[in-house]
C-alpha cells in the first residue's frame, strides 16, 4: 500500500508538470495556450452545472419513476447498467436549463413466470432540472437530441466525462472508460482515439512505476491504473495534445468552469 501511495504520488506530479494547474490547455505545437479562434458556429455552448446538480439523486429519481415497470415479484434484479448524460438547453435569453438523458438496462434473473425476452428491459427518459427546487423532473417532450446536436464534438466528451464524474473535478480510470464508451456509441470520438488516450495514460502509470524503482509488469499496471484519479480536464488535454480535437473558442466556455 505504501509503495501504490508513492506512485500516485508520482503520477499526481507528472500530471501537474504536464498540464500546470491553470486554465490553458496544451497543444502539441505551442505548449499551454487559450488561444482560438473567433466564433465557433454551434448553437449551444458549455455553462457551468447549476447548484444541486447530483447523477445520484437523477438516478434515484429514475427508479422511483419507472420501477414499477421494471420489476415482476417472482424476479430480481442481477445488473443495472446505466449511461447517463447531462448538458445545457439550447440558450433561451439569459436562462439556460440543464437537461438529462437517462438509459438503463436491467438484466433480471431467470425465473418460470419470466418472458425470456423480458429478462433485460432498456428505458430511455429524458429529464430536466429545476434550479428552484434543486431536482429532476421528467420531460420526455424536451428536445434533448437538438440540444446535444447543437454542442460542438469536444463539448459532448466533456459533458460526459462530467457527468461520469457527477460534476466534480475527479475520475477513476473506470469512470474515465465508461465515458469514453459512450463517446464512441455516439460517434464523438473513435476506438482507435481511445486507444490513444489509454496509451497516453498507461505512460503516466509507467513513469510512475519506475519512478518508484519498481518493474512495470502487466499485473503491476493493472493494479495502479484502477487507482488513478484523473480529471475531465486532464483528459481533454491529451484529446487536445494527441491531435483528436483542435483548441477553439470553445474551449473557454468548459475550461474556465473547472477553476
């Protein structure tokens, strides 16, 4: 334990030297730079989440909602899989609303009074938050496909790696795959731009590792990587570093809200 402490200690330092602690993001030819060009041409723009703001409390709500079709009482539920994404409204005057697409599916377990094909149920609702009352009501007539179509690519993978996180500052390498899963299903970003991501985060867990005067094993690697803690914006910068997405006035909207 006390040699895994010092890796991530280690870890925590190369990440700090490689992207600083401000708000520039590094780009391969310039280094640290906000730099981007006027005007981005989407419709809707990154904003802060607003206070109250919980993917557990959406998630609670959900189950409230929709148990009763989820459930028989012969059945149990052996996993619940769920993909969750939170992103502004289009821009109404100076409001903004957050709105909330929920998926979960539910595998059940096998029993006698159980259609087969009944055993795993997927539901999709959407949501809304209301700031007044610090909660989720369901919209499912809310244009959340017009919303999400109006964010830019690189706003989307930020949204989920947000939401992922439940709006902190913190991921797991878990949270930081189950992100970038989605991303993939929604054709933000490929497999292969993935596997660049991983390869860039397998380099820190390595420095870290030999930092430590230790041989870097598969078992040893696997073992740091489930406890590296990383952040959307860290992971932006190596999609940003990697060439995947370009520094644009886009990026000031979601950058300057992780200060």
């Amino acid at each position: 334990r006390l040699v895994l402490t010092r890796i991530l200690g280690h870890l925590a330092q190369f990440s700090r030297e490689l992207w600083g602690t401000g708000p520039a993001v590094p780009t391969k030819s310039t280094g640290p730079s906000t730099s981007a060009k006027k005007g981005h041409g989407f419709s809707n723009k990154w904003t802060a989440p607003l206070v109250g703001m919980n993917v557990q409390h959406l998630k609670d709500i959900f189950l409230y909602d929709f148990s009763y079709s989820r459930l028989t009482f012969s059945s149990k539920v052996l996993r619940r899989d769920w993909e969750v994404l939170c992103i502004p409204d289009l821009p109404k005057g100076r409001q903004q609303d957050w709105l909330a697409r929920v998926c979960l599916t539910t595998l059940l377990s096998p029993v006698e009074s159980v259609d087969p094909e009944l055993r795993q149920r997927r539901d999709v609702h959407h949501y809304r938050y209301v700031k007044e009352s610090f909660t989720w009501i369901l919209d499912d007539d809310c244009d959340f496909d017009q919303a999400l179509n109006g964010l830019s690519p690189e706003v989307k993978l930020f949204a989920l790696l947000k939401t992922e996180g439940n709006f902190g500052q913190r991921l797991s390498w878990s949270q930081v795959q189950a992100a970038l899963s989605v991303a993939v299903k929604l054709g933000i970003i490929t497999q292969a731009q993935v596997k660049g991501c991983n390869e860039k985060l397998d380099d820190w867990v390595k420095k870290g590792i030999d930092a430590d005067g230790l041989w870097c094993t598969r078992e040893t690697l696997e073992v740091v990587r489930q406890k590296v803690v990383t952040s959307p914006s860290q992971i932006m910068g190596i999609f940003a570093e990697t060439g995947v997405f370009s520094v644009t006035s886009v990026w000031a909207d979601f950058m300057d809200t992780e200060q």
